[in-house]
C-alpha cells in the first residue's frame, strides 16, 4: 500500500487522495461499530433506537453508558461492546495518522540533494 523508501515521495495529490481512502476507511469503521452498537442496545436492553445511539456513541467515544443496563444479557454485551470500542478507536487513530507518519519516515529519509 506504501511506497518502499526507495521510491520517489508520493506527489501531494496522490497523498491526498491516499488520506482521503483512510478516512473513509476510518469512518466505515465508527460507523459498523456504531451499528453493532446500536442493534445490541436496542436488542438487549429493549432501548429506543435513539437511546442506543446514544448509549453506543458515548461508549464507542470513551465517555460510557448513558442508560442504565439492567438485564444480565445486556450487562455482558455492554461490557464486551465497551472493551471492543476501545480497540476500535485504537485502531481508528492507527488508520487515519499511518499514512502521515509513513510520509514523514519517507520524507526523512529521503536522499538529501546537493
């Protein structure tokens, strides 16, 4: 997916549409997380589908449950549910600032031209 660091820099074009990828790459992965989220909130704690956005979005964020869980089921769902979100935001950060901190590596070390 990236240059090898004997190839020339990617042009600033190609990069922006190389940013452009992983933020929707990115985005694809908030948005399925949140609907996992969302159809398990809805699914075992019986919430409106606005309620489980809610809940969803502010455990995928890190800020926790609004809602208070109240069935067994639901209490291991949200715990699975929040110990995943941590991974997905990990990983979503990882997505969008790799391409960036490949440039800078490239660009670094980069032959200097006299």
């Amino acid at each position: 997916m990236y240059e090898r660091r004997t190839k020339p820099l990617l042009p600033r074009r190609a990069f922006r549409v190389r940013m452009a990828q992983t933020i929707l790459m990115a985005l694809a992965l908030i948005l399925v997380s949140l609907g996992i989220g969302m159809a398990g909130y809805h699914g075992f704690e019986k919430l409106s589908w606005l309620d489980s956005f809610e809940n969803a979005a502010m455990i995928l964020s890190g800020m926790g449950p609004v809602s208070p869980v109240n069935t067994d089921a639901g209490k291991f769902f949200a715990g699975c549910y929040a110990l995943y979100s941590g991974l997905a935001l990990v990983s979503t950060v990882a997505l969008i600032f790799a391409p960036i901190f490949h440039r800078f590596l490239h660009k670094f070390h980069l032959p200097e031209d006299k």
